[in-house]
C-alpha cells in the first residue's frame, strides 16, 4: 500500500533501527518506546489490522509468533516481556498495517490501578 508508513519503512523510503529482518517480517525499534525496550514487529504483507486477518495468513501468523521468542531473546528478554496488538482506532492502533509491539524491562505493578 503506498501510503502506508509501514509499508514505507519496509520499502526503505523512511529509515529505522532494523532488529530483525527476513522476507516475512521485519523488526525495528518504536521510534517513541513506552518501555525501556520498545520494538514493533510486522508482516512485510500489508494486513489492515487484526480484523482484516484472512484464513490464508494463518502461515504467517504463525511465522510471527514464533519469531517473538527469538527477537525477546536477541534483545535480552529473558525475565519476561509483553506482546500487544491493537486493533483500529478504538483500540489505539495508529498506523493501519498490523504490528505487535513486543515491550519490555519495565517493572510494573500488578493488578494494574
């Protein structure tokens, strides 16, 4: 999509702090991190957000998931980390191109409030 942010960074028209790439996903630093280790990680095939999600990205999902472990761990997760989708304007989510934000090092108190 040629308007999209995302797919511009993919694309390498917009630079970023690449963590992890391959020609699936790619992995780079949040440019305004919430956490001490903030990076997103996204499908280099533009899907909308998790709604748009179809039965033939299963593959690809499940490609994802299995890469959260290996960048947490590349990036010294070790002791935990949190991974967060959010899902259109509603649900926070500003760039419309999915992306899983993996965050972590932070100590949060629990149950949150």
């Amino acid at each position: 999509m040629s308007d999209c942010l995302f797919c511009k960074i993919i694309d390498g028209e917009i630079p970023s702090n690449k963590i992890y790439e391959d020609d699936k996903v790619l992995c780079f630093h949040d440019v305004n991190p919430q956490a001490p280790v903030h990076c997103l990680l996204i499908p280099k095939k533009h899907i909308a957000s998790i709604d748009d999600v179809k039965e033939e990205d299963g593959e690809l999902l499940s490609y994802i998931m299995l890469k959260i472990k290996e960048i947490a761990g590349k990036l010294g997760l070790d002791n935990g980390y949190r991974v967060v989708i959010n899902c259109k304007e509603d649900g926070f989510q500003t760039v419309p191109h999915l992306h899983l934000h993996i965050l972590g090092k932070r100590k949060m108190a629990w149950p949150p409030g």
